[in-house]
C-alpha cells in the first residue's frame, strides 16, 4: 500500500511541522482505536495517519519524499528497499512528543514506552490504553454522574427519613479490572463485559438519609457513588432528584404548613375545641366564640424544621352547617335570626 501523506493528513505541501503536527493530532485523536473500540475502518486510517505523520515529520523521510514521489517512494526510496507500510516499524516514531501533545504530560525515555499493545492488521504496535507510557502521566478524568428520580411521601419530606434502596449503579467491571480491555488471542480486544467501557450496572444497595424539610426538586449527592473515574480520576457522584408526593391534609408554604378543618356551627358560634393533625402527632386548637367562616388560626413551631428555623402550622376554619332541621329547630332558627341579625 503506498498513500499520499499530505492528502491522509489534509495539508498543503508548504506546511510546516507544526501545521503537520496539528493536523495530525486533530486527526488522531478523532480515528483513536480507544475511541472507536472495535471500528476496523477507524483502525485502519489511524494506522494511515500515523503512517503519513511518521513520513512527514522525519525531515529526512518528507524530503526524500517530495524529491522521488509518491510511487517511486515506496518503490525505490530508504537505499533501494523501499518505504515498507506493510512492515511499518513504529519503534522509530515519535510517540513521546505526539502523545505528550495528545494526552499531555512529559515524555519518556524509548525503552519505557513498550506495556500494552495493540495490533495493527500483522503488525503489533504498543500502546497503553491512558497513553500514559508515551506522554508521561496519564491524564485523571472525573466520573460522571448519576442521577436518579426518588418520590417520597409527604411527612417523610418534612420530618426527615432513612432509607436503604437497591438501584442499577456503576461498578468497575470485574472481567476487565475496569480497563475495558482483555487479552484475546495474543493481543488485545474490547472487554465484551462491560462493551470497553470499564464499568457495569450491577443491583447495589444504598443507604440515604432523607434531611428535614427536604423541599420538591431539591438535589441529595452522595459523593463518589457515580461512575468511575479513569486513569487514577474521582468517580463521580450520585445525585436524587426528590419529588414529593401529596398530603391529603397539608400543603406547604416554605417552612410553614396550610390546613383546613371542619368546625360544626355550635363551635363556631359558643366557642369549643378541635383536635388537629401536626407533623409529629396531634395538638388541640381552641376556637373561640363567634368565629367566622374562614378564620385562620396559628399553631406556632407546628411546621417544618429545616436546620435551625422552625415553620408554623396554619389552620384555616371551615363552619359546617347542619344538613337537617326539625320544625322546632327551624322555629329556633328563625327565632336566632330576629334576635341575632347578621349585619
């Protein structure tokens, strides 16, 4: 196979060797078998690429090049035995500068660059999957992280709960060790387990505490239980998105909790004492004579503790008449109504 280096790597014949190097990298990084596990056609160019960078950023190479070339090259050039892309010899590139553009990091001395490999068509060339062995230290990367829906009932939302779940969460692959690769017939392939990606959802129980006053839409993290981080970087997090489910009492104001309770008409009238729901039990709510429909009545550090600040409970009063009258309590009312106009 012979190939035009300028046409693989998309640059004029003037370019100089930054333009080349940039070139390449751009297009290195795009065909990287690591980013396309598993592509023969990604194989394939990034073995042309390299191929085209190896000739092109050797003064020597690119010269005798542009002076024989194309086929006369690969034919005729390096003493008469010809460029040989079948046995292309990757031991002379320069991966240490490349891969420390690349990848970042220093470089390293040649005999340190050979760990893992991967193969090329016949050829093995040597990689490390971080490129860490050709760049210096690999580059940390953070994990991503996971979120999830979580709906709690109301009162759990504001007198705070504790809870173990079991959800599908990240863990680092165990065919693999969280490589994303496996030995395969002397070289190296994908890890089927996990499809190269180093991780896995497995069932996992998780411990949550659930703070008081959690609010609708508020975020719980727990650090560290997202996905894996590579090349030595933090996993990331697992983040609840919390919904709260409807009370068939209370509805919420901030901190402060709104309700309504039915107060018969006497009550209303000569005054009396109810029995109310709070978020810890019950508490008595005395009603004075004369209330009106409507009125609204404070239970004061009844509502919601987040921290240290303390809601209230407020209590809107609804007068409930009575649905029957007898002819004497209907002479009592209308005898009330001459005695005690409403104004």
């Amino acid at each position: 196979m012979s190939l035009d280096p300028y046409k693989t790597l998309g640059v004029d014949k003037k370019a100089n060797q930054d333009t080349i190097k940039k070139a390449y990298r751009n297009l290195a990084r795009k065909y990287h078998p690591d980013v396309n596990p598993g592509d023969k056609g990604a194989e394939e160019k990034f073995k042309e690429l390299s191929m085209a960078y190896d000739i092109l950023s050797d003064p020597a190479k690119k010269s005798e090049y542009d002076n024989l070339g194309k086929e006369a090259f690969f034919e005729k050039g390096f003493g008469g035995a010809g460029y040989q892309t079948g046995n292309f010899d990757f031991s002379d590139f320069r991966w240490d500068d490349l891969f420390a553009d690349l990848f970042g990091g220093g470089s390293k001395p040649r005999s340190s660059r050979r760990k893992n490999s991967f193969a090329f068509g016949g050829d093995q060339v040597d990689f490390s999957s971080s490129f860490g062995d050709f760049g210096g230290r690999a580059v940390q990367k953070k994990g991503a992280d996971v979120v999830r829906e979580l709906n709690i009932p109301f009162l759990d939302a504001v007198n705070g709960q504790e809870m173990t779940l079991r959800l599908d969460l990240p863990q680092q692959c165990q065919q693999c060790g969280g490589q994303g690769l496996v030995s395969q017939g002397g070289g190296v392939g994908q890890c089927q387990a996990c499809r190269g990606q180093g991780s896995v959802l497995a069932k996992q129980g998780i411990k949550l505490r659930i703070p008081p006053g959690v609010s609708d839409g508020q975020k719980i993290r727990l650090r560290g239980k997202g996905w894996p981080g590579q090349n030595g970087g933090a996993p990331g997090d697992l983040n609840f998105v919390i919904h709260v489910l409807p009370h068939e009492v209370f509805t919420r104001d901030g901190l402060n909790l709104l309700m309504e309770k039915d107060v018969s008409l006497y009550d209303a009238l000569l005054g009396g004492s109810v029995k109310v729901p709070t978020p810890s039990g019950h508490a008595t709510l005395k009603i004075p004579a004369m209330t009106q429909n409507g009125a609204k009545f404070r239970l004061k550090g009844q509502g919601i503790t987040s921290g240290k600040k303390t809601g209230d409970l407020y209590v809107t009063v609804k007068v409930t008449l009575p649905t029957k009258l007898t002819e004497g309590a209907r002479e009592l009312v209308e005898k009330l109504a001459e005695m005690a106009p409403v104004s």
